[in-house]
C-alpha cells in the first residue's frame, strides 16, 4: 500500500470532493452499497434467467448485482441455513453438542415427511449424532434432518419456526418469515436482498460450516454404527451427493445450498472464495436447476472477472489540530474497515491520503466525523472512509478559548 502524496492537482480535486460532493457511495439496497465507480462494470453485466438475483462483495457489502432483489418468493430448502444458524448457535452458547445423540420420533422419520421431500433416511432407534444429521440437512438436504434438529431445540415444530422467526427479525430481515425448519412450505418467504444478507452474517458467525458441511459432495447414510446390532452387517447405506452442482465444477465455489419447491422454482445462495475475494450470490425462481446452475456460473465468473476485494494496510493516521480544547491534537481512528471493492483494473496501485479541515474546534464527542481517508489510484478516487475522534475532547479554559478564536480569525482572511 503506497502512502506518497498525491501532486497539487489532486489535492485541489479531493478537496473539492470533501467539502461539496455527494457521499461516494449511493444507498440503492437496504443492506448493501453501491457506488459510481462500479456502475460501469455493473452496467456490462450479464442476462440470467433467474427471476430474482443479488451478487455482492462478502468482505465490503458491495452490490454488483440486482435483478428484482426485493420480490417476496419461498426459499424453499435454502430455509435449511436458517435452521443450521440456530443449532450452531446452541452449539456456540453451550446449549448444545456436535456429538450428542439425537432421539428419531415419529415425526422426524423419513417416512413421515411430505410426498417429494429431500431425505437423509432417520429412522427410529438409530444411533446418529448432531454432527451427522447437520451432514444430512447440508449435503442430503433432508427434510427429516431438519425436523430432527428443529424437535431438539423446541417441543414442536411451530415451536422452532418461532425461534426462526425471533432470530430473523434480531438480524435485521423483515420480510422473511417461516412456518416450518424445511422449506417445503410455501409459506416460508424471503427475498434475494434479506437473504444475501443474512448469508453474508451466516458465513461471518460460521466460516468453519463451509468447509464442515457446505463443501461436502457426498453423504452416505446410515452406517454401519448407525442402526442396531440386527442391521450392521446390511445397514443398507444410501449414498447421495451434494445437489449444489457448482462444488465440482467451478473452482472457489464451497457453499452454500439449492432448493426446490413448485411454487418458487429453482433456488440457489452461492459463495465462492479466490485470492482473497469472496462473493456471495443468491438466485430465486429459476426455470431449471439446468437454468440455475448455469446462472451461477454465469455470475460468478463475471464477477471474478471484473472485481476484486482490496483490503488496504492503513498506517499511523495522523492527529489534526484541536482549537479551544484542553488537548491541541486530535486521536483519530477509521470510522469502519477499510476493506472496499474495486474494478479489477484498478486494484494495485492503491495509495491514500487524509484530509481535515482547519479548524476543528471543542467540544468532541467520541466518534464525531472530524476528516475523511481518501483511497486513489493514477486515475481518480476508489474509496473513502470516514475519520472519526476517538475519544471525547473537552473544551479548554476560557483564556485559551479567546486566545484561539482570535488566532482562528486570522487563520480563516484569505
């Protein structure tokens, strides 16, 4: 990361932007940005045939893709991450255990489930822990793994839909809502905005689940110290492979899930990590899993092409001038990280400067704006972030006050 002063006529220009300009980066989503110097690679993206599409930077928060992000359909089995997120919450607070054994119920059982679900194959008086039926409800994507983990944090079903619903609304998706741990319901709904969202959350508090679970391409059960002693010499082991398609055929991609119900069509949330720049992806409402897959791929290769994560090493800022306080010099600190996106073409390179204006005064409350981090390249501005006080700063003694209103005077005549 370079920190060289950029020549005169920069300066004047970033100035310019520092005190007149609109923000950089335009609110065109709920829970992510964009920004003018990616709307002309966005402007270049491609068709899909899924209805509803987002792709954004998982690292920034940065949108660079949106077709139809806010349109209410079923997940369908991507309502299985939810249900994921929860056990492994109990099993992060202590509650629960990756190797305790599960009881199979009616209710649980394969056979119990509605006509066309996805199955791991639970049935009762098996031995199967935690850890395996998180393998099943991953990979087999089994209804009756869902309700087996749903039974084993709430008496009933509708018991954990609650808590889905609790924990939807905690992590700021409001249009989101499920009726049941599986998404074989229709009534299960999100959208591609509040979904991606919440993966983006999803893989923050669960980036080991990618590799445990996500990745995975092949599942098989049960085995042999799965069912009772009569069974173990023909367990009858069903092997099924991961149906997110892109694992074994596009590189980077290790997550997250499909899904399919009649009335949402085909269904994807996609991640896929190279070099340093994740991307996550979610596309509803496809034609086809042929169609979806191919979405996907789609995607994620444009994106690969044309973007890339920069994550800038910042040095010892600087400390600005505090006029009429105690303190004559100002600790200041990033108002958030600094990680941005950036077209590809322009991800080396990256220099950055900061800028304040003369004169701030006291008082300071701790985070106050008080100047901006400009990050550039030999063709304009990338990214800006801005510098807040890091603590609070008090006024100084009247004597001191005056004393520098009358020396700020002649600091403001041209």
């Amino acid at each position: 990361m370079k920190t060289t002063k950029p020549g005169i006529g920069k300066i004047i220009l970033f100035s310019l932007f520092f005190f007149v300009s609109l923000p950089v980066f335009t609110q065109v989503s709920q829970y992510f940005y964009t920004s003018e110097l990616l709307e002309a690679v966005i402007t270049e993206a491609p068709e899909l045939n899924s209805h509803s599409v987002i792709l954004i930077d998982a690292a920034s928060g940065a949108l660079l893709y949106a077709k139809n992000t806010t349109e209410e359909i079923p997940p369908a089995s991507l309502t299985k991450l939810m249900t994921m997120h929860l056990v492994m919450k109990e099993i992060e607070e202590g509650r629960a255990f990756y190797d305790e054994f599960i009881p199979i119920t009616t209710e649980s059982w394969a056979q119990s489930q509605p006509r066309g679900s996805s199955l791991m194959f639970l049935a009762p008086g098996q031995n199967v822990t935690l850890h395996e039926i998180l393998l099943g409800l991953a990979i087999s994507s089994g209804n009756d793994a869902a309700a087996a983990l749903a039974l084993r944090l709430a008496p009933t079903i509708e018991d954990f839909a609650d808590l889905m619903n609790i924990e939807a609304r905690r992590m700021g998706l409001y249009f989101t809502r499920f009726v049941e741990a599986s998404g074989i319901s229709e009534l299960n709904m999100t959208t591609a905005d509040e979904f991606a969202w919440f993966c983006r959350q999803y893989i923050m508090l669960h980036p080991n689940s990618l590799s445990d679970y996500h990745s995975v391409q092949v599942f098989a059960y049960p085995l042999e110290h799965n069912v009772a002693d009569r069974y173990k010499r023909n367990p009858r082991t069903i092997t099924q492979n991961n149906r997110n398609h892109l694992l074994e055929s596009f590189p980077g991609v290790d997550g997250l899930k499909t899904g399919y119900i009649e009335e949402s069509g085909y269904n994807i949330a996609l991640t896929a990590e190279r070099d340093g720049t994740r991307f996550i992806a979610v596309a509803l409402k496809a034609e086809s899993s042929r169609h979806r897959d191919r979405d996907g791929r789609t995607l994620l290769t444009w994106a690969f092409d044309n973007y890339k994560t920069v994550r800038p090493v910042i040095g010892k800022l600087e400390n600005p001038r505090l006029w009429k306080g105690k303190e004559n010099k100002i600790d200041v600190r990033l108002a958030y990280s600094p990680v941005f996106t950036s077209p590809l073409n322009r991800a080396d390179n990256v220099m950055y400067e900061c800028y304040f204006p003369e004169a701030i005064s006291a008082p300071l409350a701790e985070r106050t704006i008080v100047g901006q981090l400009i990050m550039y390249d030999n063709l304009g501005e990338l990214h800006r972030i801005p510098l807040v006080s890091a603590r609070t700063y008090e006024k100084g003694n009247i004597f001191k006050r005056l004393w520098h209103s009358i020396r700020l005077l002649f600091l403001k005549k041209p």
